[in-house]
C-alpha cells in the first residue's frame, strides 16, 4: 500500500514524473501514513481465516 501511495505521489496521471524533486519524502510520507491508518486499525487485506479445529 505504501509503494502504491508513494508512486501516486511520484508519478502524474500519463505515468510521467513530477518536477518536484521528493522522490525520498513521498515514501516516508507514505509510510507514515499507512502506519498511522493501521494503527487506527483500517485494515488493507484479511487474511483467510483456519478453519475450526486446526
């Protein structure tokens, strides 16, 4: 999810790069971001639960 936020922030709309020069800050940006939502307790992907009994 990160990566995906980051590029977002990387990259317009016809995939061309911005001219912002914060390649590094959008990944941090993005991973405190995703931290801060899962530590609000969103969650991304559920895993399948096992079945009862194992």
């Amino acid at each position: 999810m990160a990566d995906a936020l980051a590029y977002a922030m990387r990259f317009d709309e016809r995939d061309k790069a911005r001219r912002t020069g914060i390649e590094y800050a959008s990944q941090l940006a993005a991973d405190q971001f995703v931290r801060q939502l899962t530590a609000n307790g969103l969650v991304f992907m559920r895993r399948r639960s096992a079945p009862a009994g194992r």
